[in-house]
C-alpha cells in the first residue's frame, strides 16, 4: 500500500502488528491480575463494552455477508449446492473426529478418576437440559425478522436471509439497488469492525486482568489435570487441521498467520460472535472469494465448534470417571452419536454448550448437576476451546473453496461491480 492510498483509506501505519499487540495485552493483563488484583477486578465494563460493541454489527454483518453470498451463487443452484453440501459433511465429519479424540485422551489419562465428587452445587436453574427438536426447527423460520435480529438469534437471521439471496437474486437487473444498498452497508460493516478491532488490545487486557484477578490459580490448580488434557487435545485438533490443509494443497503455518488476530481475540474474549467480523475480514483479504466466506463462515459458526466438541467429549468422560461409570463400547458410541446431534441441535438455544453436554450426560447417567464441578474452571477451559473454532472454520473455508470452482467465483465478483472486496484487501 502506497502512501496515497494510506491515506485515502484512513489507515495509519501501526508501530507494532495487531496481533503483537493483542499478545502483549494478554500477557500485561495475566501479570496485572496477579500484582494488582484490587484494581483488576473493577476492569469488567471494560471488557464488556468491547464484547458489546462487537457484537453490535455482527447481525448486520451476517444478514449482509448471507444475503450477498446467496445472491451471487443463486444465479448456479448447482454450484450453491455443492458448496452447502460440502460443507455440511465436513462439520460431521470433524465434529465425531473431534469427540472421538476427546474420549480418547480420556481412556489414557483419566483425569477424572479419584476426583471427589460428593458435594457439589447444582447448576443454575435457567439453563436446559435437553434440546426440544420441534421448537429448534420451528425457532429458525423467523416469525418477525426484526425481533430476531434484535434477539441476536442468528439461525432464523441465517434463514431469512438465505431466502432474500435467492430471491433478489431471480429478479435479475430489478435486484440491483437493493443489491447495492447491502453492499455498501456490508462495507461500512466492516469499516465499523476495523475501528473497534483495534481497540482490542486495551479489551484484551482489561479481560484477561479481570479474569486472573477474579478466578485467581486457585480455581486453576484445583482441575489442572482437566485443562492440560484439553489443552493437549487442542494441539492434537491443531494437528489434524494442519493435515487437512498440507492435503488441500495449502501451507498451514500460512494459513494460522491469516487468521491469527481472530484466533487471539477468540482465545482472550471466549466469545466467537465477538470474532466472527474479524474473522470474515481477514480470510477475504487473503483471497477467499466473498460469496464463499459469507456462507461457509456463519454456517461454521453456528454448527462448526470443533474445539468445543472436543471439550465435550472429554468433559463426559471426566464426569464418567468421577461417577464410577464404566465407558463401555455401547456408552461410547452413544456419547459420540448424542454428542453429534446435541452440538448441532443447542446451536440456537441460550447455554447451548452446558445443554450439549447435559444431555449426553443424562444418556449415561451421570447426574446433570456435575456440570457444577468444571464450572469454576471453564473459563479457562473456554478460551482454548473458542481460538480452535477459529482454526476449524478457517479450514472448512479453505476446503470448500478447494474443492469447488472458486475461480469462477472470484470472476462473477468481479463482474458484478460489489465493491466490498477490494476494499477489504485494502485495509
């Protein structure tokens, strides 16, 4: 970037990349949380007026970044539904892979086994422990779009906005103004996004202060068994990511660096609408087709947590292990199959992780309230759990954009006059 175009696009050279920013930030926080507990603790709103803030364009940006995406593939219903299609398999298939390794560092460290578990709280009454099927499915056909848009529910936001994509995209040149109307919205979006994003190093510490100041090592050392078996089967689905990029023809250290600012603040926010922006942001910049991005991403969102399915099937197995139940062939295959069904259907109900788990639980037998017995460390649990989502969803992008004709993408953009990726790359 010249400097005309420096300035033409408002942005200032930082002195230090974001992503080495965010990193100081997190570690300056970790060590004010200790040294400075009195003053850490009053640095919530901090935090959560960034949260916030972030999460205030994230339903524009979906319902922009879907309808735009459905609009340019509507015009090929087969290319649409090769890459739903494709997309769909792979978060079933990383979704068993993902619980699978979960029980399985389960059976080799047994990290719940001695726990004492025979007093515990019980789990705050407003979170569910099961999944109503009907009203999962009825809850995405949106009866008033704006109160789901102001509800921040993102599946029935995600279906209407699929069904305007393929609407406006039937009208042919009538579709055009309200075509770019969203485009240009979507733009200002992300205008928006990289103004609060770099704000994010200051958020980045003021929650990691909190968090260490309120939680403390106590909390930390009382489970530490549980979250280095789950940190290190992170690293192992970070692995498997890696795999899966060498095998699509993509180098991963490459593709890790891309997307290593919404990797970092998943890791310190733990909340992945926060990251989403960001996220569609810099895989765009990186040469993934829009139209791509803006269908694969939100979708990974909603039904993709690879990191958190993971979780899941250790989590069980902890709890298992702590109950004295024996994790035969049959209790297995019945945690990975509820495991894989609950994870897709608590995609829009409030908690959905504590429901996913909670209902495997109550297949098995364990009692619902031993979620209670991770909860004092499932902070920490959370911020590895969300930065991997961010991998998985990454590569879901990636392997559809492989494995579909993304060239030919690339092409209808640009014949299509939508602006909002070119300016992406240029910021």
């Amino acid at each position: 970037m010249n400097e005309a175009t420096a300035k033409r696009s408002g942005k200032r050279k930082r002195l230090l990349p974001l992503p080495i920013q965010m990193l100081l930030g997190l570690v300056l926080g970790a060590l004010a949380g200790f040294l400075a507990p009195a003053f850490s603790s009053n640095l919530q709103p901090v935090g959560t007026a960034f949260i916030q803030a972030v999460k205030m364009i994230v339903v524009p940006l979906v319902f922009t970044a879907i309808t735009l995406g459905i609009y340019q593939m509507g015009s090929s219903v087969g290319r649409l539904g090769k890459v739903s299609l494709i997309s769909m398999l792979y978060f079933l298939v990383s979704t068993v892979i993902s619980v699978a390794i979960g029980l399985l560092l389960n059976n080799i460290f047994h990290p719940g086994a001695g726990a004492d578990l025979s007093q515990h709280s019980a789990i705050p009454k407003h979170i569910a422990v099961s999944v109503d099927w009907t009203k999962f499915f009825l809850d995405m056909i949106p009866s008033n779009i704006v109160v789901a848009m102001s509800g921040g529910n993102l599946l029935p936001v995600l279906v209407f906005a699929a069904m305007l994509g393929l609407a406006l995209a039937t009208l042919g040149v009538r579709a055009k103004p309200m075509v770019d109307m969203l485009d240009a919205l979507m733009a200002a979006v992300f205008k928006m996004t990289d103004w609060i994003i770099s704000l994010s190093p200051i958020a980045i510490f003021a929650i990691i202060a909190w968090l260490f100041a309120t939680k403390g090592l106590g909390t930390l050392v009382a489970l530490i068994k549980l979250v280095g078996v789950m940190y290190l089967g992170l690293a192992i689905l970070m692995l498997v990511f890696a795999l899966i990029l060498r095998l699509a023809g993509e180098r991963p250290i490459t593709t890790f660096r891309e997307v290593m600012e919404p990797f970092l603040l998943a890791f310190a926010t733990r909340s992945s609408e926060a990251t989403l922006p960001l996220h569609m942001e810099k895989l765009i910049a990186n040469g993934v087709p829009r139209s791509l991005a803006s269908l694969v991403l939100p979708l990974g969102y909603a039904f993709n947590r690879d990191g958190s399915i993971m979780y899941f099937g250790l989590a069980v197995g902890f709890l298992a292990d702590a109950y004295h139940i024996p994790l035969t062939w049959p209790t297995l295959l019945s945690i990975i199959l509820v495991t894989t069904l609950a994870s897709k259907g608590s995609a829009n109900v409030p908690s959905g992780g504590l429901v996913a788990v909670a209902m495997v639980l109550s297949t098995i037998g364990v009692p619902v309230e031993a979620l209670a017995v991770i909860a004092g460390v499932d902070a920490f649990l959370d911020m590895g759990r969300t930065a991997v989502n961010v991998i998985s969803n990454t590569v879901a992008v990636k392997l559809v954009m492989r494995l579909t004709s993304a060239d030919e993408l690339v092409q209808a953009e640009a014949q299509s006059g939508l602006g909002v990726t070119s300016e992406i790359k240029s910021l």
